[in-house]
C-alpha cells in the first residue's frame, strides 16, 4: 500500500509457483502519469522556475563563499594559493575545512579582535550551510500540477526512541523567504571575507611574530 496524500493505493500481482496462483503486493509506489503531469506543468512553470532560480543563487552564493576559504588557509599556511587549494580539496568536507582554519588561528593569530572577526564569519557561514545543506541533499515532492510543494531530506533522522528516514518540509511562503534571507547573507558574508583578508595577511605574513611553541614541542 502506497499513501500519496489522501489516498492510499495498493499493487497487486498475481505469480505463478509451481503451478499455483499466489498473490504478491508491490511496495512501489505507482507509477506517475507522465503525459498528466506534463499537461499540467506549463500552469505552474513561473513558480517552479522562481524556486529553483532562487535555489540556484543560494547554492552558487554558498560555493563562492566556501572558496574563499582558500585564501584564509593560504595566509595562515604561509603558503602560495595552489598549496592551500590542495589542503583545501584534500579536505572533503566544509566541516574539516572550517576545522582546520579554526585550529591554525589559534596559533598564529594573537589579536584577539581579528580572531573573534573571523570565528564569527565562520558561525555565520555555518549557519547558511545548514540551510544550504537542506536544499542540496534532498528529494524535492511535486504536486499534481507540478508545482515543488514540499523537500524530503535524504538523512536520517534519529532520537533515543525511534529512527526514520527522511524529514518532510514544505517548501512554503516562509520556507521560501528563508531561502532569500540566507542568499541576503551570503552576500554580506562574502563582502565581509574580502575585508577580512588584507587585515589577516598583514598580521599573519606582515610582521606580526607567531606564538612561540613550548619547549618540549616536537
């Protein structure tokens, strides 16, 4: 039995063993009526073309951000881009990137505002990741009309009593003006990396001496 909104549905095969008829129920869902769909799509198709536009720009925003880190691990490497491009991508995933950055500030920057600047842009990129994340490991739930109602997440979600697959999210007016809200950040995120930059290189590579390692330090 499949259960598509209000109506339940169930597939039935009829099987031959040994010359016995058996029954066998399908687990699959029914298949979609592509013609009907696709009849119906044009109705829908600036709404659908608004949402994922606007998923477009969130995503392209996030990945430019992210990039910029590059550079924040070159000046706290002391290295040339090309070597910290290859830290970078070595690293597979944001969370061990970020990691790493934070690791490397706490021994080479000793100015304690420029520290807390950076630590923050950190925590303001992590929370448009979260967003990000949703929109970009998911399966997105269309209506009859083809219109994108809803977004299934494609971890799972697990508490002390029960595991499930799958949280299900409508993709709503506010969800929608969630999205806008996070691209808006994003791009205050970006302009204030940028200014971020020259301020770190001048103090890590510019004159600023390192913390100076304890004695017995490998």
């Amino acid at each position: 039995m499949c259960v598509l909104g209000d109506e339940a549905v169930t597939i039935k095969w009829t099987i031959c063993i040994r010359g016995h008829r058996a029954m066998f129920v399908s687990k699959l869902p029914p298949k979609p009526d592509f013609e009907v769909l696709a009849a119906a799509a044009p109705a829908s198709a600036d709404r659908r073309t608004f949402v994922l536009a606007l998923m477009g720009n969130l995503i392209c925003s996030w990945s430019n951000n992210e990039s910029l880190f590059i550079y924040v691990l070159m000046i706290l490497l002391r290295t040339d881009e090309a070597s910290a491009a290859v830290v970078f991508a070595t690293l597979n995933t944001t969370r061990a990137r970020l990691d790493l950055i934070q690791r490397l500030a706490k021994i080479r920057i000793s100015d304690k505002a420029l520290s807390k600047n950076l630590t923050t842009l950190i925590e303001r990129f992590s929370e448009s990741t979260k967003v990000r994340n949703e929109l970009n490991h998911c399966m997105f739930i269309f209506d009859s009309a083809g219109a994108i109602t809803h977004t299934q997440s494609m971890r799972l979600m697990e508490t002390r009593s029960s595991l499930r697959f799958g949280e299900i999210k409508a993709l709503d007016e506010s969800r929608l003006q969630e999205m806008l809200r996070t691209t808006h950040e994003m791009t205050k995120i970006n302009r204030d990396i940028w200014d971020l930059l020259p301020r770190l290189e001048a103090h890590v590579c510019g004159g600023a001496q390192p913390k100076s390692e304890p004695a017995n330090a490998a």
